[in-house]
C-alpha cells in the first residue's frame, strides 16, 4: 500500500494503461500524452490557453464548437463518447421495453471491457467502438485477446442518424482485419464494413442477453438527444476530452486510496451534489493538469462542505494537492475572483495555490477533515 497519494496516483496510472504486451512502452508514451504537451491544446483547455489578449466575447462564441469539432476528430474522445451514448442509449431501451437489465461501467479502469449488463444474476461484457466517419466506417484497435463477450459498433455519420451493430467476439474475428498488415500476429484489429448496419440489431441483441422478447426501439430523434446530451456531458467537463481523464476517474482512484484506511467512504453515484461521502462529509474532487496555470471548473460550495484539488505539475512531473472548505473556498473567491460559468464557478490558479506535494497522506486528508 503506497502511503503518499501522489504515489498511489501514479500506481493507478500504470494500471490504467498496463491492458497490452507493449504496456510499459504504452504506459511512458500515455503518461507523456496525458501530462505533457497535448494538455495545452486549445480544445483542452478552451478560453485559458489562447492569448490573454483575444477578446473575451469571441472566444465564448467559438469555445463550444471547437470543443465539439475536436471530439469529431480525436480518436480516444470519439470512443468516449461512443461509451457514453451507448449506456445511456441500453439504459433507456431496457426502460421502455420493462426489461429488468442494470447497465455500468467497469469498476476498475483497467478491465478490457467497456460496459457491464447485468440480470437475474446473469453478466455479459460488452466491448463498444465507435466511428464518425461519414460514408464508410471503421472500428480501430480492437483486441481480441480482451475480457468481453460481445463487441457493440457504434456509427455516427453526422448529427442526424445513429446506426448500430453487434457481433459476438467470434463473428468479429472473422470480418476483422489487423491494424499493421506487418504484424498480423499482434492483437490488433480493426473492422471496415458496412454490411453489419441493418434492422436486425434488436433482434440480435435480444438474442445474445437471452430476452426472447421483441424489443421496441427508441426514436431516431431520441437516440439524437441522447448522442447531444453525452456531447455536451464531454464539451462541459474539459478533463473529460483527453484519454477519458476526467475528474470522475480521479474520484475513484481517490476512493480507493481512503477505502484502504476507513471504511466510512462512499462513492457517491452522479445524481449527487458532490463527489464522495468521507466519514458524513461531502467532499467534491477536482483534477487539472497545465504547465503555467490550472483550469477547474463547475465549482459550487453550496454542494459541498470539502473540496479536494488534484493538480498534475507538468514542469516538474509531479502531483500537487490543496484541499479547503466551504468557508475558505468562498472566502478565496471573495479575495481573489472568479469567472462563474452556467455550470458553476471557474477558477485559474499557479502553483503556489497548492499547499501540498507528494508528502500529501491519509494522515493530512484525515486530519484537516477533522480540525475544520
């Protein structure tokens, strides 16, 4: 068990992307992507990384669509969104067609699988890949040796139409091409067809979760709203655009380090004001990572009674940490400013607003909760 947070961080990281052969190679170049240079994309980081000297109305007028222009073109964002769309695309199926299926994602963050469908004690695993290209699709990166049982295609040709497929892993071999035609023996594949697309999805679905029932699909236009609302849950939360490294993700790795000193931790599910419940208290978890200032966003403290900053200092590839309470969040924004967005305040701070490094502990998060 690593004492320090900022250790037990990194550990987590390594897990994350320890899922191939190639993982410590894989693990160097994500690590480096995640933490490095691709944090300062302008779709990233939206309004604080373009000049100070632009005009502010401007870049308001333009921050969404190239937030959204970004997720159409970034391959690890497509397949969140593509995640995104389809829990909640099965959620609303399964409610309509009063089918008793509870849908979720994996709890740890290096399962080899997407998604989780459970009833009557029954699991199956789903694999989910996206693709937004117009007129021909293609599934990329698909491993075969992963933990899933079936392989859900999601295909967004534009705004208007959503189309789906799924294949067993078997059926998917056997249409899957390899993504390098040089290493054919490596477990990595990808599918480019669009046969598949056609009005048996239903059907099939109902077979493989063993349903034997003919299931009422949604409208066009619902699956559209449905594809919008999880655009704007990734346009809204910037960590979210890069590798899936969302405040979400650092609430549970968070969660796990408490969970292994006390058991009065709780992660508490998205319909709630804050992050996680530590001995009675709410406690909202924020995550962001930039060489020269740090972005957080939505902050409310009237949701919350504490609120712990995770940052990730590129310059010295480090982790900072500050943690304050709902006083002394409202008091700094008394004191120091802040730019209050539809979703909550948004903050831009330096380094010197973390107090703590990777000395941080159990014992400091433990004892500030406690003496405040």
């Amino acid at each position: 068990m690593k004492d320090n947070l900022e250790d037990f961080l990194k550990e987590d990281l390594w897990n994350y992307f320890n899922h191939t052969d190639d993982a410590e190679e894989e693990y160097k170049s994500e690590f480096q992507d995640a933490f490095g240079d691709e944090m300062n994309d302008i779709y990233y980081y939206g309004r604080y990384v373009k000049e100070v000297t632009e005009d502010e109305e401007e870049i308001d007028d333009n921050e969404d669509n190239e937030t959204k222009n970004y997720i159409l073109n970034d391959t690890k964002t497509i397949g969140n969104l593509g995640e995104k769309f389809t829990k909640k695309y099965l959620e609303e199926l399964f409610e309509i067609n009063d089918v008793n299926f509870k849908v979720k994602k994996p709890d740890k963050d290096n399962e080899k699988h997407d998604l989780e469908i459970y009833r009557n004690g029954e699991e199956y695993l789903i694999e989910v890949k996206t693709s937004t290209k117009e007129e021909y699709p293609q599934f990329e990166a698909i491993h075969f040796n992963n933990n899933f049982k079936y392989l859900l295609l999601v295909w967004f040709p534009n705004d208007k139409e959503v189309y789906l497929a799924i294949l067993t892993k078997e059926e998917a071999k056997t249409i899957a091409t390899p993504m390098n035609t040089n290493r054919e023996d490596e477990d990595n594949w990808k599918i480019h067809t669009i046969e598949i697309f056609d009005e048996n999805f239903l059907n099939r679905l109902s077979i493989f979760l063993e349903l034997n029932k003919e299931l009422e699909d949604l409208e066009n236009n619902e699956k559209i709203e449905l594809l919008t609302a999880s655009e704007e849950e990734i346009m809204k939360n910037p960590n979210a655009v890069k590798n899936d490294f969302s405040g979400e993700v650092y609430q549970e790795w968070l969660y796990q380090y408490l969970s292994n000193y006390v058991d009065e931790v709780e992660l508490m599910p998205d319909k709630y004001k804050y992050d996680i419940k530590y001995k009675g208290k709410g406690i909202e978890v924020k995550y962001s990572a930039f060489n020269k200032e740090f972005l957080f966003r939505q902050i409310k403290p009237e949701n919350f009674e504490f609120i712990l900053f995770i940052s990730f200092d590129k310059e010295n590839k480090k982790f900072c940490f500050e943690i304050k309470n709902r006083d002394e969040m409202e008091t700094w924004f008394e004191e120091h400013g802040t730019n209050y967005q539809r979703n909550g305040n948004e903050i831009h701070v330096g380094k010197s607003f973390f107090r703590f490094g990777n000395d941080f502990d159990f014992e400091d998060f433990d004892n500030y909760i406690e003496t405040h």
